[in-house]
C-alpha cells in the first residue's frame, strides 16, 4: 500500500502493490475470493481492522490503496473509520469512483487510490479536507510512493528508476518486476525497505489483468515467506 505501479502492455494491464507496514501488525489473510451482494472480489484481508489494501472483481475493477494523500500529514490519535474498509466499499460497489465521490471523507486518514474501472484508469485522493479526482492516461505507465513514508525526493528518485527500466521494454512479469524492486538497495527508500524492523515492505502483490477475460493475483507474504496465486 506504499508503492503501487500500474503497466499497461497490449491487451494486458498489470498492477502491483509493496505493503509497508509495522511487522507487529497482525498477518494479512491471503487472498481469496468472496462475494459481496452482486460483486465478486479477489482481495487479501487486514486481520486488524477487516477490510483489505487492494482487490480485484469478476468485472475487471481494480482498486489499490495508498497510505497519505499529497504531502505527509500528521497523524491524529483516532480517525472514525479505517481506509481499508474504503476500498472493500468500492470494490463492492458497481461504480467505485461515483461511490468514492458520493461518500463522505471527514474524519477518515488521508489516502490515495488508484482505480481501473471499465477501461479508464483513476487517481483519487482524500488528503484529510478535499477529494481530488483525476483521470489518468490508461495507455502510460505509473508509479505511486507513499507520501508518508517518502518525501518529494524519494518519491522523484524512485519514479525515475522506474521509468528507466520501463524504457528498457523488458516483458512484464511477477518476477521481472520483482527483479527491479530488488534492484534498488536502499533500507530506508528502496522499494523493499526495512526501516529499523519498525516499518518494512511486508508483502508484494501483482494483479495481471487480461482485458475481458480474467485477473490472476500472486501474493507474496514476505514474514511467513508464502506464495499464493489465484
């Protein structure tokens, strides 16, 4: 939920997700698929507060969490409701961002979420006093850094990085992706960071998304060192 990347390639459009979080927190439930009224999800589970950073439904929506908005905030003591129960809202919903827009904010964390919903590929962002929603180019590639964990030069570095390796036009896979978050060694704003056992890249997610067709999710649990693809 700290760094998110979407890629589209041909017919395919794959989206990735590193969750960095307190190795202290409960384990995440692997992915699953349930079905909520007339939605079907694929989606991991927050054992913590019950709903989940990232999902995939049976018609093609995406919805992918990002911990702060534009800018870090500073954290207040209690908020009225968890982020991950947002995205387990929207994922539910038949129009996630008419939901997203519909839907009041106050008193909730500021958050990003990038959403591919029929087709067209969006950023919405809740930074703790307004919503911004913003249609993106479905044909580019992009990259999201947490702005909570990750300051403007961080965020800039590893945007770059990225950029280069797309311009390299390896084949997109779980493991070349992997391959390139491992690249940039950096315990404090690599992609796979580990911030003093405090806050560390728990597990990594890629969503490959076959239009019209299908969604396969592998996850990574990188604490109990599991795999699980569905």
């Amino acid at each position: 939920m700290c760094t998110v990347v979407f890629i589209p390639k041909g017919d395919k459009y794959f989206f990735a997700s590193l969750r960095d979080e307190s190795p202290l927190r409960p384990q995440a439930a692997v992915p699953t698929i349930y079905k909520v009224g007339d939605a079907v999800i694929l989606s991991p589970i927050d054992t913590l507060a019950g709903g989940t950073w990232l999902g995939v439904t049976a018609s093609g929506c995406v919805v992918i969490l990002l911990n702060g908005g534009f800018e870090k905030h500073e954290r207040k003591t209690n908020y009225r409701k968890s982020r991950g129960l947002i995205v387990a809202e929207l994922l539910a919903s038949s129009s996630p961002v008419v939901h997203w827009n519909l839907v009041d904010m106050h008193g909730v964390e500021p958050y990003t979420l990038v959403v591919w919903d029929e087709g067209k590929l969006f950023q919405l962002v809740w930074d703790g006093e307004h919503k911004q929603e913003l249609m993106l180019k479905a044909n580019l590639p992009y990259i999201w850094s947490s702005a909570t964990l990750y300051d403007s030069q961080a965020r800039s570095y590893r945007s770059e990085l990225f950029q280069r390796w797309i311009k390299m036009n390896k084949p997109v896979s779980c493991l070349s992706l992997f391959n390139f978050f491992k690249s940039f060694t950096d315990s404090e704003n690599g992609f796979l960071m580990n911030r003093k056992e405090q806050t560390k890249t728990l597990s990594y997610t890629f969503i490959e998304l076959q239009s019209g067709d299908s969604a396969t999710m592998q996850y990574h649990d990188f604490l109990s060192d599991t795999y699980h693809d569905k």
